[in-house]
C-alpha cells in the first residue's frame, strides 16, 4: 500500500482528504505543521507528499525547500495544496521545488488525479 | 477683487500647482509645490523642475507638452505619479494646462499635482480585503467540495436519490460561492490595475469556439440552439486571449440563463473598420431600458433575475476597456437581448 503524508492544519479538510485518500487504497498520514512535516517525511519516506502552504511554526515553501535539499527526501513528489490563488504563490512554491500545484478548493477526482501523475 | 489677493488664493491653492516656460524652467510655484519640491523659502525661479522633482513618467509628459505644445492625452494610468517625499511614497494625480500669458507674452506650461495617496492606499486595503475574503471561502469550500464529493461517490455507503439530488444541489451551490469569490478577487484586481494584460494577435474563431465548448453541453440540457454566424475573412483581434474567452463564455452564459426552453442565441463577430464587433443575441425576455446603462456596473442586478452577484458583466466591461474596446446593450422586452463589445484588430 502507497504512503501518502497529507501535511494540512484545518481539522475539516484533513477529514475530507484523508477519507478520500483511504477510499482509493493509500495509506494516510497526517501531520498539522511544518517542522513535524520535515520529521515524519524523513521518518517515514511517504510516496508522495501533500502540503498546505500556511502551516503552523515551518510554512510550506520553506519546508518544500528543505525537503528538496535532504538526499532522503529529495526524490519524493511534493503537491502542494493551497487557497493561495496568486501567481506569485505559484511562482514561489515551484521555485521551492514543488512538483504540482493545486489550489483550492477541489474535487476528490482532481485530487486523485493529480496524484496519478506521481504515483501508480 | 484686488490683484494682491489673486496672489493670494494662487500661493493658498490646497492643491501643487507649478508654472513653467516651454523649456520647463519654473516661472511660479505656490506653497504646496514649494513643500513638494522641498524647496521652501528658495527662490528658484528660472530653474528646471527637472532639478526638483525625480519622476521619468512625469517629466515624459512634461516633454510631450513642451515639445508638441499640446498637452498629452492623459488616463487613469499615465496621469498618476509616484513621489517619494521624504522618505515616504505618495501618489499624485498630473493635471496640466498650457496657455498663454500677456505680459511678457509667452507661452506658458500650468501644471498641478493633486495627492491621491489617501486613495491609493484604500484601493489598496480593498484589494487586500478582497484577496483575504477570497482565501478564507477557499478552504471551508474545500472540505464541503471534498465531502459532498466522497458522500455522493456512494464509497461510504449507499445513498437515495433524494439525497443524491440534495448533495448535487449542494455542489452547484458551493460552485456558485466560489465563482463569487473569484469574481470579487479578479475585479479588484483589475480595478487597481492588477491584471496586466497579455496581448497577442488572436483568431476569433479560436476563442469563440473555445468559449462555446464549454457551453454547448448546458444549451443541449436547456433545449436552446446555441449557434454561430461568422464570415470565413474575420481579421486576428489584439487580444488577451484567456480574457476575451472569458468575457465572451461570460455573456453566454448570462444569454443561456435569462432564455426560455426552445429559444436561441447566436454568436457573431464582424469586422468594422479597425475593430472586431463580438454579439451574443439571445431570444430571451430582454431587459428593461432602465438598465442598459448601469447593467454594467458591479452588483446591479435585474428585478426577477436568477440571483447572480451582479459582478459578471461588470468584469466584462473591464476588461473590454482595458483592450481598449467598449461594450453596450440592445434589448427589447418581450424579444431578447444582444450584447455586443469591440476589439482591435491585431497587428499581424
């Protein structure tokens, strides 16, 4: 079974996510802030991670950037998930190192969609 | 009056007013354009104000004045200048006057600058409002989109029709919120000059058929004829061409809510000199002529409407302006209506 580390802080989409998550067969875990993302993503090496942008403590490019510079973690797909609809926000996150960018709100075949492209 | 207190209200004028010859050397300022230029209590007569004030897009309009002997043609863009006066940015508005004086007679360059910072800065505050508004709908709208979603795919168990009808009206609604949100973002946007326009020349075919496929499916539910009517020679249009694809699915879609089963709506463009005309003809019930003036500004809606937010055609007028184009409304109750708006014809 596929790992999916879903890093998000509000309590009602993590629900939403993760249940359309388990419904297509992935494993979900779920973390609430930045500095714990870089933690479990080094811990655990999920299959793919999806990350909120405005996280508690580390926000998401930040913690994209770290991802991205650790050999461990390097290689694992990031999509962000974010309500920020701004270019720029775009712009950053891809700087960061994001593979895909999604903003939302979306549907849960966009979501599982999105993660095929990364992920059999 | 006496002459002295002519002089008077000149220097008082709540508003920087500078004279100069046509070689832009200053012949009065009075005091406001003294604090402005920081050059209180100096005599700088016969000076160039190119030594006092550091602004390129001002002294380009200074130059077309002085050069042309004609003031520019000024607009909401290349009017507005930024100062940073002591430290601080501040926005003022040109406005600028030439004339003749009678003693020496010479001709004689007026110009005055009125800070508009105050406004700026709400814009400003109104932008940020807007961009914080449309985030916070963003993120409950994901957890009822991702809800509704997984509840109606049936994979947490089974549902009625009914409740299948409820979750699907719930969606349509929550995408009714989210265009809301979009909407107020991109005209706010728009309206401080935000959305920089792409231009390329574009084929009108492109974007009519490009508005139109994602239209046809709701005509063929509706039982409308949605058609249109394009001469095989149409010209390339100067465009920005998401945006125009945008203004025209826009007035589409309006044509498809406002008429009944079994009418039509025909798209058509022509060409008009050095324009593009686009028309959106519908056979709905037409709006009153009450309305075909202010139709176009934000939140206005029709008496009996089907409770848009009012922002759409508003959008669509912004940004035919921002082409440089115009937009306008033939209706008759009782017969349809058509909406058409004009675009340059592009370069190539």
């Amino acid at each position: 079974m596929q790992k999916i580390l879903l890093v998000e802080d509000e309590k009602n989409i993590i629900l939403g996510v993760k249940t359309c998550l388990e419904v297509a067969n992935y494993q979900v875990l779920v973390v609430e802030d930045g500095e714990k993302a870089i933690e479990t993503a080094v811990n655990e090496r999920p299959d793919l991670i999806l990350l909120d942008l405005m996280l508690p403590k580390i926000d998401g490019f930040t913690v994209c950037r770290e991802l991205k510079s650790k050999e461990e973690t390097k290689n694992i797909p990031i999509v962000v998930l974010t309500a920020k609809v701004e270019e720029e926000s775009r712009r950053r996150a891809m700087e960061a190192g994001a593979d895909s960018y999604m903003t939302k709100p979306f549907r849960p075949e966009e979501l599982w969609q999105e993660i095929k492209k990364f992920i059999v | 009056m006496p002459l002295e207190n002519y002089e008077l209200i000149f220097r008082e004028i709540p508003e920087a007013v500078i004279l100069t010859d046509m070689e832009c050397r200053i012949l009065a300022c009075n005091t406001l354009a003294e604090e402005l230029l920081g050059t209180k209590g100096e005599d700088i007569r016969g000076r160039r104000i190119q030594a006092f004030l550091n602004s390129p897009p001002l002294m380009n309009l200074l130059d077309e004045a002085v050069m042309f002997a004609r003031v520019p043609a000024l607009n909401h863009e290349n009017s507005v200048i930024e100062l940073n006066i002591r430290g601080k940015r501040k926005y003022y508005k040109v406005s600028m006057k030439l004339f003749e004086l009678q003693d020496p007679k010479s001709k004689t360059l007026l110009f005055t600058l009125t800070d508009i910072t105050i406004i700026k800065e709400m814009e400003q505050h109104k932008t940020d409002f807007f961009a914080v508004a449309s985030h916070e709908f963003r993120t409950p709208l994901t957890s009822i989109f991702m809800g509704v979603g997984m509840i109606k795919s049936g994979q947490l168990g089974q549902i009625t029709p009914r409740g299948k009808e409820i979750l699907e009206a719930i969606e349509s609604d929550c995408t009714r919120l989210l265009q809301l949100a979009n909407n107020l973002l991109d005209l706010s946007r728009m309206e401080t000059g935000w959305i920089s326009l792409e231009l390329e020349d574009v084929s009108v075919y492109d974007v009519i058929n490009a508005a139109l496929a994602t239209l046809k499916l709701q005509a063929e539910h509706k039982n409308i004829a949605l058609y249109t009517k394009l001469p095989s020679d149409l010209p390339l249009v100067r465009a920005d061409v998401n945006k125009i694809i945008w203004v025209v699915t826009n007035l589409v879609g309006n044509a498809l809510r406002y008429t009944e089963e079994k009418g039509s709506i025909i798209v058509k463009a022509i060409r008009k000199g050095s324009r593009v005309i686009f028309s959106v003809a519908d056979t709905g019930k037409g709006i009153p002529d009450t309305y075909h003036e202010k139709i176009f500004q934000k939140f206005v809606q029709i008496d009996g409407g089907t409770g848009g937010a009012g922002l759409g055609l508003a959008i669509c007028k912004e940004i035919v302006e921002a082409h440089g184009g115009e937009i306008w409304l033939k209706s008759e109750l009782g017969k349809g209506s058509t909406f058409s708006f004009s675009i340059p014809v592009g370069r190539g």
